[in-house]
C-alpha cells in the first residue's frame, strides 16, 4: 500500500518560506526591525516567515558549555541561539514578548504566517526549569547531566512530566501569541510520538497550524509533520555548482526522495540557511555569482515542494554573516544592509522580479503547489537540467544550465509558448534553447 503524507495546509505552499535569522537579518539584529519590513516581503509573494530561534539563550560565559562550532568562529559571544535557557521568554538581544506580538499581528497583516523554531532536544545547563525539574533532563549515576552531541543536556522525554512541559509551550505561542507553527530543531532526534502528539495539540487550537520536520526522516510525514527538509537536494545543487558535479546528479537526487519519502511530502526546497552560510566555505552569491542564485532561486520555486529563501537572497546579499556573531559581539562578520539602495540595485530588482512572478504563480495557480514533476531528456546531461511540472493538460517546463559556461540543449518534441522569468535564455520553436553561464527559462507548454 502506498504510504500518504500528512497533507500540508495550501498557506505553506502558495508562495515561499522566508527564514530569518534576526542578528543577520539587519544591522539592528531585532524583532521591531523585522516587523518594519514585512509589508516588503509581502509584496515579493512571501507566505511563511520563519524565525530562527529568539527565545532568552543561556547567556553563560562558562565554555564547558559551549559547542564546538560555537567556539569555533571567534566571535566569543556566549549566547547560542540554540542554547535555550527560558522557553517562555524573549531575549533581550531580540525585543520583548510584545515586540514579537506585534510581529506575528503585523504578518498576519500583510497577508502571511508566522512560525518559530522549538529546540527541544537540548536544554541549556542553567535553564531555570532544570532548578525546579532537574529530572526533565538525562542524568549520569552521580546525577550530573548528559551532554548530546552540541554538549548541551538532552531532555528526558521519558519522562511525562518534561513533555506535559513542553506541550504547554507549543499551546502557548499557538493560542496566546497567534503563530502559525513551529520548525522543530533535530526533529529526528526527539521521539517521534511526542511531534504526533503535539501536532494533534496545536491543530486542535489551531486546525492549520504546522510542524516542520528539521530531519531526513520520510516516516516522520505520516504522522507528525507536515514538511520536511531537502537536505540532499540542497547539498546536490551545491556539490554541482560548487564542486562540478554532473548536472544529472540532481535528477537522481530528486527520485530517490521520491522514493523514500511518502506520496505528498512537501520539502523544503533551499540553498542557503543559517548553518550553511555560517559552515560553508563562502556564499554561492560570492563565489559562483548572481546569476548562479539566480538560476537556483528559480529552480526552487518551481520544482515540488516549499520554497524557502534565506534572509538576504532576495537581495543578492554578499555579506559574510554567521549565527554566532551579532551586533554586541560581531568578531568578522556582518549583518545584511537594508537600504533602499540595495533593494535597487540592477542585480537585486532582478532576483526580486524572479521570486515575486513565480510566488505570483504559485499563489494563483494550482499547477506549481499540486503538479506532478516529470524529468525531461536533453542532449547536455552533465550540465543542465530539464524538467516540467505537469496538472491536467497545462503545464509549464523549466531548463536551467547548472554550468559557468553556455550550453545548447535539445528538447526533442518540446513546443513552447509564453516565457513566464528567464535568464541568460534563448528559445526557438524546434525546443533548442542556447543557455548563458547558469542560464535558465520557465515557460509555458503549448
């Protein structure tokens, strides 16, 4: 029998997911300044803003405590976002609870969701509930905490009491703040029926709020979550691009997730997020250029699944940024400018016209939310790809060159009418497309 996901609400998939990292979002590195710029996004086709962690971070100085990674980029700044200390508390660093209030009211607003992150695997050692619960958290024989794998504490989820904790405050920012759901940090690293259960808790307030799988596991989607992260996908497009893989790697890519994932699974389609423009070894924006992101924020946008955007790629940003530096403790990194004269320059009215048409799409038309996704044949395997996204008798067809160097491909039987966004393009009726450096046409099939 073949296994359904668990169907995701249309809000998720009518347009793209938005993840923004406060301290690199803007200079001011807070919950206001996001709030500022929401009508903006809105008006790029934005339908799911997600925040990274902005709940109060253990503030310990102490670096027995500290990641690896934390320690790692010099910063020496001692709040890790992912260090929770207070689940029901804001950080001072991001605003106030009401600051974040007016953030969820103005989204709504502007026509969009809101969800935020839930770190539950891991607790901070001087988390004031380990004081009052020091059971909430997995002890040794001597009663001192087990570290994971970040030497944080793990939670006990064997414990009911931690659970009943931790549904509370799923119920609480779903019921009191309004959001819209929740991304769940290492979600495979938490039982799986604690996420079923509550899923079933936070629908129950809010029947079309979502959980959204921070893992590889297909199983997950029956029942706990709604979508799930495209971690091959995304690590394919950049060993193809970045290290010159061949092109086809992705058509591979992509059907061994359909086969291991249940029908109807909705993935996360992105390429920058808060780890890899922290971990990698320098933005693609930097090292394979403009047009490269060009290419990679429209192929994201019409293949299967949710888009998501980093904070910052609608603007063509450059800007080395890393999660552990913000405004008090910088080290050698930056935040995302947000002038005026940034969203405006050649390169990023560009990147926007690109992300507001096929939002656009995605929100009126029912073909990139629901279409199949069938892989097309071409002559130029190893550096472009080809594919169509197909609902009934219409359907639209996307070519990307995946290569710094121009290719023509073949599309044998291939008719083409209106182009919808293109880049580095060119088209003739006999289905030959000529393709620029990371060239890339969506159309419309006649």
């Amino acid at each position: 029998m073949i296994q359904k996901a668990l169907k995701a609400p249309v809000w998720l998939t009518s347009g793209s997911v938005y993840q923004i990292n406060p301290r690199t979002f803007s200079p001011e590195g807070t919950i206001t300044a996001i709030t500022k710029e929401l009508p903006y996004l809105a008006s790029l086709g934005i339908s799911t803003i997600y925040l990274c962690p902005i709940f109060e971070a253990d503030a310990s100085e102490n670096r027995e405590n500290w990641s690896v990674r934390q320690k790692k980029y010099g910063t020496e700044n001692p709040k890790n976002p992912y260090r929770m200390n207070d689940y029901y508390r804001i950080d001072e660093e991001y605003g106030t609870l009401d600051d974040l209030a007016e953030c969820i009211r103005e989204t709504h607003r502007c026509g969009m969701r809101l969800i935020l992150d839930l770190v539950y695997l891991h607790i901070g050692p001087n988390a004031p509930i380990l004081k009052t619960h020091p059971e909430f958290a997995k002890q040794n024989a001597d009663g001192s905490f087990i570290n994971g794998y970040w030497n944080f504490p793990l939670l006990d989820f064997n414990h009911r009491g931690l659970r009943e904790y931790l549904y509370g405050n799923m119920i609480y920012y779903i019921a009191v703040l309004d959001c819209d759901g929740f991304r769940c940090d290492v979600g495979d690293g938490v039982p799986l029926d604690f996420w079923v259960e509550g899923r079933q808790r936070i629908c129950s307030v809010k029947p079309d709020a979502i959980l959204i799988n921070e893992g590889r596991r297909g199983e997950t989607l029956l029942a706990g979550f709604h979508a799930i992260y495209g971690y091959d996908w995304h690590a394919c497009i950049y060993n193809i691009v970045a290290d010159g893989k061949s092109a086809e790697e992705l058509k591979t890519c992509w059907e061994k997730t359909n086969v291991d994932f249940p029908r109807g699974a909705v993935i996360l389609r992105d390429l920058e997020n808060h780890d890899t423009v922290t971990d990698w070894p320098a933005r693609l924006e930097v090292s394979a250029g403009h047009t490269c992101m060009d290419l990679i924020t429209a192929l994201n946008l019409v293949v299967d699944g949710a888009p998501m955007l980093y904070c910052g790629n609608e603007l063509c940003d450059t800007t080395t940024v890393n999660m552990f530096a913000n405004r008090f403790h910088p080290g050698i990194y930056s935040a995302t400018p947000r002038s005026e004269d940034m969203k405006n320059t050649p390169q990023a009215q560009r990147r926007q016209h690109i992300i507001r048409t096929l939002n656009a799409l995605r929100r009126e038309d029912a073909l990139l939310r629901e279409g199949d996704v069938e892989w097309l044949d071409h002559d130029c395997t190893e550096h472009a790809i080809a594919f169509r996204r197909v609902l009934g008798d219409r359907s639209i067809l996307f070519v990307g060159n995946l290569r710094g160097e121009a290719v023509c491909l073949t599309l044998p039987g291939i008719t083409t009418a209106d182009v919808i966004v293109s880049g580095g393009a060119s088209e003739c009726a006999s289905g030959k497309f000529t393709l620029e450096p990371y060239g890339f046409a969506v159309l419309w099939e006649q």
